[in-house]
C-alpha cells in the first residue's frame, strides 16, 4: 500500500524540465493589463477630466449680471463674486439676496438657453 502512494511521486520524476523563459509566461498578462488600463483611461478618466476643465471654465467665465442655476434649483442674477463666494439676486426686489459657493453653480445661462427661455415665458 505504501507503493502506491509513491507512484504519483515516481511519475514526476520522469516529467520534462520547465521551459526556460518565463518571461515569456506573464508577458501576455502584461499586455492584457496594459489593454485594460487603456481602455479605463479613455473611456472614463479622460472624459471625466474634459468635463471637469469645460466646467472650471464656465465658472470662471461668470460674471456679474449672469444668469445662473445652483445645483438646488434657484435661478438667479449674479449680483458679485468673491474668491469661492456668489451672491445671487433671486427676486426682483434687488435686496433679496442669496449667498451661495462658486462650486453650487451648475450652469450659467447664456441668451438662448432654454431655461432661460422657459423662466421668461412664465413672467
């Protein structure tokens, strides 16, 4: 019985030597990985960062007399801006006043855009 469970043993001595080279093993795991890497980059990093820069723009683009939307809904006029600060005027009476941070701007409004369109149309 002993025999028997030195037979796999036997059998591995007779086995051919590994191949030399292993870097010939992981190369195309490498090659796989880096695939991979790429196409994360392309299809989520780089848009993400295009999207990021197009809205750095905007809100450094805004002025006084904007017309602007805060990601809480609140259409405003911008009445002034300060280093991260916007003070918004949300009614016709111009002491009504909302001070709100720069990164809340979601979208200024520009003559044309359809929010603005549609606020109009219901004054």
């Amino acid at each position: 019985m002993d025999l028997l469970l030195l037979l796999p043993l036997l059998a591995q001595e007779d086995a051919a030597p590994a191949p030399e080279g292993g870097a010939a093993l992981w190369l195309p795991q490498l090659v796989m990985f880096g695939a991979i890497g790429l196409i994360f980059y392309f299809l989520l990093i780089r848009p993400q960062q295009k999207q990021e820069k197009e809205r750095r723009a905007m809100l450094d683009s805004m002025k006084k007399k904007d017309r602007v939307v805060t990601n809480g809904g609140l259409l405003g006029t911008v009445a002034d801006l300060r280093d991260d600060e916007v003070v918004l005027r949300i009614s016709e009476n111009p002491d009504v006043k909302v001070r709100i941070r720069r990164s809340s701007v979601v979208e200024v409004l520009r003559d044309g855009t359809p929010a603005e369109a549609a606020s109009q149309a219901g004054n």
